[in-house]
C-alpha cells in the first residue's frame, strides 16, 4: 500500500478569532505538528493544503481544501488519510492504527471514535424533546483514512457540504469502520482549546 496524506490547513478560524494553522502550539506551529504525525505514523507523503510554505491552495468549504489536496494525490496511491491541522495532539500511534486498519481491507474508510460522555438532548426551541441513547454514537476525529479512490468517488457523488470526509464516503454508499479515537486529539476550536493542548502536550 502507498498511503497519501493531507493536512488541511486552510480554513477562516471564525470560531478561533483568526485562521489557526499558523498559531503557535510549544514553539511550532499547528500545522507542523499534524505533518508529523502523519509522516512519522506511516504516510508516505503528505501535503498541506491552506498558507503554509510550501502549502497548496484551500477552497472555501473544508470539503474543497480536501479535493484541492486529493487533485495533489502523487502517482500510485493507493489510501489517503485526511487531517486537520487544528488537531497538533494527534499521536504517530493513532495515524498507524488507522493505516494498519486500511491494510486489513474490507472498508472504505477508518474514522478514529471516541465514546460520548456527556448525556445528550435533542431540543427544539429551547425545550427537551429526546434525550439520546449515547451507547451507539462516537464523536469522530481525525486522521481519517480511505481508499484513494472511495474518497475520490464521494467527491463526485454530491455537492453538499460535510464537517468530515467519512460523510460524503458514507453519503455515497461506501462503508466506514470506526476505531478507537485518542484520548487527547482535541481539535482546537476555539481560543481556550489551545489551552487545554498546551496541557495535554506529551
Ligand atoms: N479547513 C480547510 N478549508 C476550509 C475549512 C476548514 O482546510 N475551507 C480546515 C481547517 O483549517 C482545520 C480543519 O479544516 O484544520 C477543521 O476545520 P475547523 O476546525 O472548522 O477550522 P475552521 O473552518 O478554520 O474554523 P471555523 O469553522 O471556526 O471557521
Ligand atoms: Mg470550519
């Protein structure tokens, strides 16, 4: 197998306050700290897509960054993981845990998951209308990874917007598998997100 990766980096930070790719995590930035994740978890190249040297164009919706990095894809690849460069905690473990799974096959994708702690309610104009099961939902994280051409074929599938890649595989009909997320892979968010990093650095 020849595994691509592709950090987007190119989003507005809206949330943030400022875009976050060039913000600074222990003396490096956001965007460095993903790279090296997925280069020392198993990927054999890795592009980043957003303002970074050597970076690639972004596009307006994070879907259009992922299909800027994808048109980037070099000869011969085989599986592509997608990461944000708003998540600097992601461990080279996680990244070969998601390869490794990709290499067993049977799937079109791997999305790390973590269990949902917190009870869940379903409201509508300020009032309780469900409370949730959590016992079957995950909250998903990346690196997420794929077979080149399912995440190449979700992209021609529709043009609708997604906050992850395994959606539009999902919305296509192709099948995603979850594995166990890390604990610390926190996607920096908003302003005290950074914070919480910050602590949680190995
Ligand atoms: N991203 C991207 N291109 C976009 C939108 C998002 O490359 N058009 C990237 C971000 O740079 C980030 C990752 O996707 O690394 C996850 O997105 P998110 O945390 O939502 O970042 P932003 O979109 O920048 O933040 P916000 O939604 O608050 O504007
Ligand atoms: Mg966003």
């Amino acid at each position: 197998m020849n595994v691509f990766g592709i950090v987007v980096a190119a989003g507005s930070g809206e949330r943030f306050g400022q875009p976050k790719a060039n913000v600074e995590l222990a003396g490096r930035p956001l965007w460095r700290w993903a790279v090296d994740a997925l280069e020392s978890g198993g990927c054999d190249h890795v592009v980043v897509v957003g303002p970074v040297p050597g970076g690639i164009a972004g596009g307006v919706r994070r879907r259009d960054s992922v299909a800027a990095g994808l048109a980037a894809a070099p000869e011969g690849a085989t599986h592509v993981l997608v990461h944000d460069a708003a998540r600097p905690l992601a461990s080279a473990a996680l990244v070969r845990q998601v390869i490794d799974r990709l290499a067993i096959g049977g799937t079109d994708g791997v999305v790390p998951g973590l269990a949902v702690r917190d009870t869940l309610k379903r409201v509508q104009d300020g009032v309780v209308i469900l409370t949730v099961d959590r016992a079957d939902l995950v909250i998903a994280q990346t690196p997420q990874g794929f077979v080149i051409e399912a995440l190449v074929r979700a992209h021609a599938f529709d043009d609708d917007d997604a906050t992850d890649d395994a959606a539009l595989v999902e919305r296509s009909g192709g099948t995603v598998v979850i594995v166990s997320g890390g604990d610390h892979n926190l996607k920096v968010t908003y302003p005290a997100d950074l914070v919480v990093a910050e602590a949680l650095m190995p």
